[in-house]
C-alpha cells in the first residue's frame, strides 16, 4: 500500500471513530436525562433543572470518575473498558436491545450479552411479593413484563415457560395460544394496547428496541398490522377486565397503575379484585402456585 493510500485510510478510520464517538455520546445523554432520580434511588432535591440524572449522578452509580464520564458524553478519545460498560449500561437501567446498542458503539464485546438492566430494585420485587394474591407486574410503556409475581406468573399463562426476550404483553397476546385464551376480548384488548403503544411511541420514535417491537409485531400478525394502520391513539388508563384463567375460572378484575417514574416510565401493575368471587378465586390460585413450588 501506498503512503497516500495508507494515510488515506487512516483518516477515513479516524472519521469513522469519531462518527461513533458523537453516537456514543448522544445515545449516553438521551439515556442519563430520561431516568428520574427516584428510579435509582436518589434524592431529587428542590433545585433540578437538569432532565433525568446528573452527569455526576450516573457517574456516583457507576463508580466511575465525573471526568472520565464527562469525556464520555463529550465523545473524547478514550479508552472504555468492558467492566466500565457493564456498569454504566446498570446505571442507566438498559434494556438488552440498548445495552448491545451501548457495546458496538464502544467497539467493544460484551461479556454478558444476555444481561438486561431494568431497573428492578430489591424493594420492588418485596413489593410484588407482599401483593400476593392479587397479580402485580412491574412493565414499561413498551409492554415489556420487567418483573412479576408467582400469581401474576399463572395467571394468563405459564410465564416461567416463556423465554424473557418474549415476556411482552402485546407480543403474547398476539402470538401466544395459552395467552390469548385467557382473554374474553381479544380483538378489543390488542386494538386498546395498540393505541397505548403509540401514544407512548412519539417520545421513542428513533429508539431501536421500539422499532423492534414494532417490526416484530407486524411480521408476526396480519392483525395487528390492520389495527396499527387505523393509527388510534389511547393513553394509560384504568379499568375492569375480565380473564379465563385455566385453573379457577373467570376473573373480574380492576388493573391499576402505580408509576415509579415519569408517567411515561416503568410502572407497577397491579390486578385487585372487582367482587367477591375474583378475591376467592384469586386466593385459591396462589394457593395453587405456592402448592407447585
């Protein structure tokens, strides 16, 4: 190779880093300004102005230098390590689609590709717990089920059986047999989660996990690909809903939503009962579980 070739080649691969440095650096901004302070346990404190979490915030997290992730954000040529990575990825509650985003950015590999960060607290799960018998969940606004508890794991379906890059409610409810069963309204219920879905799309319209889902779905179901064309908008709401679950019968149930963050945000899903026989029946369903452990 020549000495202009190579010096030609050499700039195009600093042009290229330097594409994905700025790639690296917005995505890390877009993700430390979309998570609250009480998301990862911090105070917010009276004088905010910053959307999400500090740059110092994120870096007290990670256990990591405010400098070193402020070169970060600013796409400064430094080294990132894996471990360095892996920590930043906890800190700012990545999914799995996000936290491969994060790591090909960096050019580097991850050493737990299957790791996903979602921001599940040990108080959390004892929440979800301590609901019992009444099914909780912990979801996003992408329907994706985060964490559950064992009467929420039976109630339309066997979710332990489910791998967990499937346990998405519109996912299930489309593709799903055992799923789809369990629901009187089926047709209804995907028509109301596919508005749900795009109202709370417009703030993630150019985010990759959100495409995904989308593509997903609609080369999954000639369905769901007629009901998104209608282009419905509904945003969250609570309401009764009636379930067949296998083992005890129908269930009236009012869901209610208990936001941890921005409404926008993860929230804690949970089932109570609309009359007396859902409350009997639901106890004997955990009953039921508790048996089989």
């Amino acid at each position: 190779m020549t000495t202009m070739a190579q010096e030609s080649a050499t700039a195009a691969t600093a042009a290229t880093d330097g594409i994905r440095r700025d790639e690296l650096a917005a995505f890390l901004r877009s993700r430390r300004e979309r998570i609250t302070p009480e998301q990862v346990g911090l105070p917010r404190g009276r004088r905010r102005r910053t959307p999400g979490l500090r740059r110092e915030e994120v870096a007290q997290l990670a256990a990591v230098g405010v400098t070193w992730y402020t070169w970060l954000e600013q796409a400064r040529d430094i080294h990132v390590s894996t471990q360095v990575l892996d920590a930043i990825a906890r800190a700012l509650l990545l999914d799995r689609s996000e936290r491969q985003h994060l790591f090909a950015l960096s050019g580097a590999v991850d050493p737990n590709p299957g790791s996903q960060c979602t921001g599940v607290t040990p108080a959390l799960r004892l929440m979800l717990e301590q609901l019992e018998p009444f099914p909780a969940c912990l979801q996003n606004s992408r329907f994706d089920i985060l964490a559950y508890n064992r009467t929420y794991g039976r109630l339309l379906c066997d979710l332990e059986a489910v791998p967990p890059e499937d346990r998405n409610c519109l996912w299930l409810s489309l593709t799903h047999a055992d799923w789809r069963a369990s629901m009187v309204e089926p047709e209804e219920t995907i028509r109301v989660m596919a508005a749900k879905l795009r109202a709370a799309m417009a703030e993630h319209l150019a985010e990759p996990t959100w495409k995904a889902l989308l593509k997903r779905c609609q080369d999954a179901s000639p369905e769901f690909r007629e009901v998104w064309a209608r282009h419905e908008v509904l945003r969250p709401g609570d309401k009764v809903k009636v379930f067949r679950q296998a083992q005890v019968g129908t269930l009236r149930v009012t869901g209610t939503n208990l936001w941890t963050g921005p409404r926008s945000g993860p929230k804690l899903h949970v089932y109570t009962p609309a009359d007396d026989e859902t409350h009997e029946r639901l106890e004997r369903l955990h009953t039921l579980v508790l048996a089989e452990v």
